[in-house]
C-alpha cells in the first residue's frame, strides 16, 4: 500500500511540474513576442528622451511589467485515471443497509409431511409416481399388496358369523327357560292330582288314576324348577355369546383398519418432494419400528417456504423477528422476492473461530415458482435513509484511533491530494454515509 502510495505521489508530482515548466515558457513566448513588437511600433526621440530624463520633469516612469501569476491546477477524475488513479464522487442518493443471510430454500415443517405405513408388505402399485406432483389432501399416492390381510378379513367375519348364531341360540334357550319356569299348565296338574286324592280316598277311582295325576303333577312341577334353574345358566351363555360377537366384530374391525392401511393417501394439500420407494419394495410399519420405519414419501406445502441462511455474531443484533428482507435467488437472476424474518436461532454455531447464527426469512409461494433447494441470498433491511450524501466504501482510511479520512486531490500538495477527516454513518459495504467533512460534487481518491 505504502509503494503504491508513494508512486503516486511521485507520478502526480511530476505532472504537476511538466505542467508548470510548460505554463511558464509559454507565458515567457508570449511575453518576448509582445515586447519585441512594441519595440518595433514605438521609438522614443532624443529630445523626447531628454525631456523625460530632464530634472523636474513631471512625467511619471514607465511603470515595470508585472510577474505572471500561476494558476492552481485542476485535475479532472479522467485525469486522474490516466495516470493510475481512480476517484469516485460526492453526491446525494440513497443508501440502504443490508445484512445478507447467504443459504437455501427450504420447506417449513409444519407443512411438512412423511408418508410411512402402519402395516408391513410391499408396495404394489405407485400412484404419485413423480416428484413436485401436486396431490390433494386423501388423494391415493400408493398401495400395497392385499392379498393376505383380505383373507384374514373374510375369515374374521366368518367368525363373527358364528358368534352371532350362537347368541341367537342362547335368546331362544333363555326364552324357552322363562316359558317353562312360569310353568302354565302346573296349577291344573295341581287341581287334578287334588280332586284324584279325594276320589281316592273315596273309593271313586283306582290306585293307577291316582298314581297317574300324582306323577303328572310332581313332573311339571320338576320342569318348572328346573326351568327356573336353568335360566341362570342361559343367560350366562348368552352374555358369553354376545361377549364372543363383540370380540369378532372388534377383530373384525382392526383386520379392516389394517386392510385400509394399505392404501398410502396424502395427508396435506401439498406437492411431492420425494419419493422413497418404488413397486415392488418391501416396506416396515411404524407401528412395529416406530421412527426407523420405510419412508414413502414426502409432502410439502410450498405456498410459503423460507431461506435458511447465516448471519454473523457481529450483525445479529440487528435482526429481529418480522424485519422486512429482499431475496435474491439464483434460478432467478432478474427477480426479487421480498420476505420477513420469522426464526432467529437462539444459540449461535462455532466454525473456525467464527460464531453465526441461523436465520429463516420467510416467503409467500403462491404460485409454486420457488423449489425447495434453490441456492438464494436474504438481504435483511437493517436501515435506509433518503437523500443523504455519499462515498465509495473504498475512498475510506482509517486511523489507529479508527477515525476516518478521505484522501482529495489538492494542486498546492506536494504529494497532489490533501488527506481531510470526514464523519461516517451508516454503510452497506460498498457505499458509505458522510455526515460532514465533505460537499457534494468533491472528488475522493479510491484506495488502491
């Protein structure tokens, strides 16, 4: 820097004088023709010279020509370029401040789905067969294989079918038990085993009439306590019965749950991001693996995604949540997207003594241009004034004491510039704000 410096100083000096060498002969041509051609015009007599060089004489001498004056010299920023030095301009703009959040678009996974199965087998058939395929939310995505989980159905209901029939035999017997427990026809076996035991008694009928009525009316009274007896137990068979229906029919619905597992629907309204498995591939359930289960797929909503970028230690306290942000991305040269932070890390990554922290600035997707991945750049607006005077970032030195300087040509230097301290604001890197030391339309020196 320091030789640079000095072969400039040396070059502009230099200039200067080859410029005053040519100032001062020109001037001297000049000067010699003037006086060579009043000398031819004008000849002073003798009598004249004697009166003017009499004593007494009132007439005042000739006065003496005056020295020439040099004037500064101005060197224009063209000038100045030719001979190995670039300039740059005050002048009013505007100046914006960034801090950019280099990194990539991503999805956010709260709209964000993973598509596994809860029931083991092998895919069958794929029906989102491509990634970035739009897919409405229970839309078919694939199925699997449903063969044997069919058969365990069909035989599940079988079962059911028969614990059904078997309740229905249970109500018959429990029926039939209450019908005989009230035994009906008991209180006329009763009246005519009463009436054959008078007659008996009497002398009106045999000993076999009366032995007949007594045993007809000692069975029906059996039947009825055993019909009373009975019941108990038949109504426990049916409870078991309809227990043995409610278990088939719980079977039943769990072989169908399964059933319907084999076929992978969407979750979300979204597009495809990946798909993880091909026909023929067996996959896990993650009802027996949990998280390590096969993947199927991927779903995203990309109406709104966000850059997941970097910001350094020395500029994170300048973000905030819901601070405006332009981003630039690279599949899109000659577009801007704007944005707002909505995550700012709350622990800082250490990399090689260097500390940042990740920041998701946010983007509305609407109509699907942006694609997870995509390489982008988030210039997060920090501050913007209008109107305000600025210089190239690159015209500025500064002190041990960190006080800036600007370096301004200067004629009357002999080094050609002359170094002015100058107060600085705001910077975005490139451009930096003067708030005084300078006027605009001055001309700064770049730092080489």
């Amino acid at each position: 820097m320091k030789d640079y410096r000095k072969a400039f100083q040396i070059t502009l000096a230099v200039s200067i004088l080859l410029a005053a060498i040519i100032v001062f002969f020109g001037w001297r041509y000049v000067a010699t023709g003037q006086r060579t051609a009043s000398a031819k015009e004008v000849t002073p007599s003798a009598e004249a010279t004697s009166q003017a060089s009499a004593p007494g004489s009132n007439s005042a001498a000739a006065p003496a020509p005056a020295q020439a004056s040099l004037a500064a010299l101005q060197l224009s920023p063209q000038r100045l370029q030719s001979i190995g030095v670039t300039s740059g301009e005050v002048n009013y703009k505007v100046l914006s401040k960034e801090i950019r959040a280099v990194g990539n678009v991503a999805v956010d996974e709260q709209l964000e789905a993973y598509v596994q199965t809860r029931f083991s087998g092998w895919i069958q058939k794929v029906y989102a067969n491509s990634t970035y395929q739009y897919v409405h939310k229970g839309q078919k995505l694939a199925q699997l294989d449903q063969q044997e989980i069919r058969a365990q159905v069909a035989a599940q209901k079988a079962d059911l079918a028969g614990a059904e029939a078997n309740v229905a035999t249970a109500k018959a017997n429990v029926s039939e038990d209450r019908v005989n427990a009230s035994a009906p026809d008991l209180p006329m076996y009763k009246q005519t085993f009463e009436r054959n035991k008078t007659m008996f008694h009497d002398g009106l009928v045999s000993q076999q009439t009366f032995d007949n009525a007594q045993r007809d009316y000692l069975a029906a009274l059996n039947k009825r306590n055993v019909a009373r007896a009975q019941i108990s137990v038949d109504e426990a068979k049916l409870k078991q019965a309809e227990a043995q229906v409610q278990q088939a029919r719980a079977g039943l619905a769990q072989l169908q749950e399964q059933l319907s597992y084999t076929t992978l629907v969407s979750p979300i309204d979204g597009v495809v991001l990946s798909r993880d498995v091909q026909v023929g591939d067996a996959v896990s359930s993650i009802l027996v693996l949990g998280s390590t289960a096969t993947k199927v797929m991927t779903i995203g909503n990309i109406n709104k995604v966000y850059v997941k970028g970097k910001v350094d230690e020395a500029d994170i306290g300048s973000v905030y949540l819901g601070q405006p942000a332009v981003i630039h991305i690279q599949s899109f040269p000659n577009k801007i997207f704007h944005g707002k932070v909505t995550k700012i890390a709350p622990m800082g990554v250490d990399k090689d003594n260097v500390t940042t922290f990740e920041v998701r600035v946010s983007i509305e997707n609407p109509g699907h241009q942006i694609k997870a991945a995509m390489t982008a750049n988030a210039e997060i607006q920090v501050a913007e004034h209008k109107n305000t005077l600025i210089i190239p970032e690159q015209a500025l030195v500064y002190n041990s004491n960190k006080q800036a300087f600007v370096d301004i040509p200067d004629a009357h230097s002999k080094s050609g510039m002359r170094r002015v301290p100058v107060k600085i604001g705001i910077s975005n890197g490139n451009q930096a704000e003067v708030l005084s030391g300078l006027k605009a339309g001055q001309t700064v020196i770049l730092q080489q």
